[in-house]
C-alpha cells in the first residue's frame, strides 16, 4: 500500500510504502507499483500507532455492558435509582443480573445492600465502586450467591451482611454465572483512537487468561498486541507472535499490605524468570512500601509503578535508584480532579499524578487509561496532560503540565519498553500506524479533538473512519 502527502515528523509531507507488514520506503513522489492500493492523506499526520501501557479489556468489555453509577453521568442518588431501574426495564427476564460500575460516595453515600433494596429495582444487582475494590450488592444477589452466616469474605456489622464485598474479585466471579463477553467492541474501539498495542495490568492474569487472550488474538476478536501482566504463573510462559509476557503485578493498599519477606520473595522469583514488578500505588505509604521491597529484593529493567497516584519530592531520589518506569494517568487530573479537591489531603495535592517533575528528573514516564476506571481515549488524556484542568476549570499542578509533544510520547513508546524513546514512522520498523484526520499543527492546538482517520497493525487496516 502506498499512503501519499503525509505529514511526518512535522517536517514537511511524504510518501509511505506499506508493504509485508513494514515500512519500506519513504521519499517524495514514489512511484506507485503494479496493483498497489493508494491512500492521499492530503497531509494529515501519520504517526506510530499509539499503546496504552496500563489497562483491564475483559474489565472494559464487561464495563461496556454496564450502568454508569458515578460521576460524571450520575450525581445523585436520585439520579443513580432511576438509571438503574432504566436499565433493569430492558432486560428480557426477571432474575438476570444487573452490573454497575463507577460508583462513588459523592453520589449518594455510603450505601449498603438495604440502600439497593430500597432504591434499585428488584433484580439481582452488583454495583462497582470507582476505586475497583469494592463491589456492593442487593439482598437478591446475596440470595443468588447463596451467601450464608459466614466463611466468605463479605462484610458483616453485628452478625448481619451489609453487601459490601472487597477485594475479593475472585471469590465473586466463581459464583457468578458464566458470561463470556467478546472483545471485539472494546478493540474496535481502542483501534478507532489509534491504538495498536496495549498492556493488560489486571493482577489476577494466569495462565488460563494468557492462553484466552492468545484464541481471541487468533479469532480475530482482539486486534491489538498484547503485553500481559499478571500472577506468578505467568513466570512459566513464553512470549509469542503479538503476546508479550509482562511484569508481575502486586496491588497494594495502605490498609492491607502483604508481609514484607513474602513479598520481597515474590519478586525475587519473577525476576528470576526475566519478569519485573509492577506496584499499584496510590498513596504515599504504597509507594515508600513498593520501594523498600525493591530495594531489599533487588531491581530488574522491567520493574515499574503504577499510578504513582502520590509521588512527593522527597521519593523522587527512590524511583531513580531503583532504575523504575512510572506509568501514570493524566487524564485522572480532567475526570476526577474536583473530587481530588475534597478528599485528598492538602499536602498531597501537588504532587498528585505527576509529569513534567518526573521526566525533569529523569524518571522514565509513560502512560496508560486504566480504562474501565477511566477514559480509554488516549487523546482525551494527552490533552489533559497538556492543560492539567478538571472538570470545572480548575487548574491542578500546573507545573507538572507537558507539551503537546511529551504527551504525545507517553503513548509512544515501546509495549517492552515503557517511557523509552518514542517510535517513530521509519524503514524497517512495523507498520503499526495511525493517520489522524488535520496535521500535526493543528492537533497540538487540542489533542482532545483529534480524530483518527485509520489505523495499521502490521500493515493491516484494523479502523477506517
């Protein structure tokens, strides 16, 4: 395929030659072979395709079948009882589950099991708080999951089940019925923003998940290369065509962090098998814990954070020592920062989700969606790394903003190689590509409104606009 007048590099326009799935020529006015298809990209920007370093598909696909249950479609309480009555009208049966996601306490409190049975309606309900650790659920679910007097992990005031259930993913889809959701939408989605590679950080990925992700690549149902993080069982599998084993992932909370010596051991063994560490971290306290571990067990090139949600100056001189890449979330500072105004502590504030402090100082800074819990759309985020502005206007750590090119970077580097230099359009290299719809002058003005024309994975159309 040959892609006439585009804009590379912002230096001026150019003909690109697609061809075995790479780059093989570049120049002005090449001459078009024999049955050789044509695109005049009339000199919009062709760019690497774009990788999300930090995301949850099967999360995303189920999140695509759900209720919205939080800002900043839902408010209120009222607001959130009338969505989910909505939704529980369209379905064909009674007894059939209803999923929520999203949820939090600035709608409508701290609601339990008796708030869904007085406000939801009379259908089997799971509702997803924003943070994903916590799931609550209505006295029929309960009934469904025939939860007893105890021996599971819900949580109970004075003997009685409030429907609170944490941190307990797995347990929940054990006894859930079995519902296999393609990702088909969700990849043909991410590929309509130009997405071409993605790193899947869900921390219960096994081995039965790496060889679920490997048929959907074969059906054709996940277009994407994949780098899967995951759990220690993940030691023992081999990269292949279009699926990268990743770090393992450790999901720290300040409130239960594992025992030091197990964890310090956990990395131990994974970096034995090549693999890194990977550590949620939203707090200080998960951070400095993350780094005590590293260095007691040893750093390895693949070791990363996670959010780095709180990163004070003082933990700057850690993250260089232990050699880490950040994988951060821009756009968290646009969707949440008006919250992030009330619940984070003052102190904490200008050091929430940062940037430019990170690659001034030589940390290596890369970025992911960490969609469903936010906005898939990496030009939404670029654009929120560039303005740093909430919701309502408000400017939160304007120094931490980026230029409209080192936002760019955080979703072009290597899926192996987080925060390393970005890819570029050259011969040689993959055809993995995106053609935006305006030049690269006129995206810079607002990267949120950007518009994919078509993306390329390995030389093939994988979105035509």
């Amino acid at each position: 395929m040959l892609i006439r007048r585009v804009e590379l590099d912002a230096a001026g326009l150019a003909d690109v030659r697609i061809e075995a799935g790479g780059i093989t020529a570049i120049g002005a006015q090449l001459a078009r072979q024999r049955d050789e298809a044509e695109l005049d990209a009339e000199g919009a920007a062709l760019l690497p395709g774009l990788h999300d370093h930090h995301l949850h598909l099967r999360s995303l696909a189920a999140a695509r079948a759900s209720v919205a249950c939080g800002p900043p479609q839902i408010q209120t309480g009222t607001a959130l009882a009338a969505a989910l009555h909505a939704a529980a009208a369209t379905l064909d049966q009674h007894g059939v589950w209803l999923r929520g996601i999203g949820y939090h306490e600035s709608v409508a409190g701290e609601i339990d099991r008796d708030w869904l049975d007085q406000h939801g309606p009379a259908q089997p309900l799971r509702i997803q708080h924003r943070s994903g650790r916590l799931w609550l659920l209505n006295s029929l679910a309960l009934q469904q999951l025939e939860v007893g007097e105890g021996g599971d992990p819900l949580e109970r005031l004075a003997g009685r089940c409030t429907g609170r259930l944490y941190d307990a993913d797995d347990w929940l889809r054990s006894r859930l019925p079995r519902q296999r959701i393609s990702l088909h939408p969700v990849s043909q989605l991410l590929a309509s923003y130009g997405v071409t590679g993605v790193t899947d950080t869900t921390p219960q990925n096994g081995r039965d998940s790496w060889h679920d992700f490997a048929a959907a690549q074969a059906r054709g149902e996940l277009l994407q290369q994949l780098m899967l993080m995951g759990d220690g069982s993940l030691d023992a599998v081999q990269d292949q065509p279009g699926l990268l084993r990743g770090a393992r992932k450790f999901h720290l909370h300040e409130h239960e962090l594992p025992a030091f010596d197990t964890l310090c051991a956990e990395i131990r063994q994974s970096h034995r098998a090549g693999r890194g560490a990977a550590f949620h971290c939203v707090t200080r306290t998960d951070l400095v814990f993350a780094l005590a571990a590293l260095c007691e067990a040893g750093g390895h090139a693949g070791d990363r954070i996670e959010h780095a949600s709180v990163t004070p100056p003082e933990l700057l001189s850690g993250l260089l020592a232990q050699g880490l890449t950040v994988v951060a979330q821009p756009h968290f500072i646009h969707e949440r920062g008006d919250q992030y105004v009330q619940d984070v502590a003052a102190e904490d504030q200008p050091w929430l989700y940062r940037l430019r402090g990170l690659l001034d100082a030589g940390v290596p800074l890369a970025a992911g969606s960490d969609a469903p819990f936010g906005d898939p759309d990496p030009w939404a985020a670029m654009q929120a790394a560039v303005s740093r502005r909430s919701r309502s206007g408000t400017v939160m750590g304007a120094d931490e903003a980026l230029t409209p090119e080192q936002a760019l970077a955080l979703f072009s580097s290597p899926l192996a190689a987080p925060g390393s230099a970005a890819r570029r359009v050259a011969v040689g290299q993959p055809a993995d590509l995106c053609l935006l719809d305006r030049s690269w002058a006129e995206a810079r003005r607002d990267l949120a409104a950007v518009r994919v024309r078509q993306t390329w994975r390995d030389g093939l159309s994988i979105f035509v606009r």
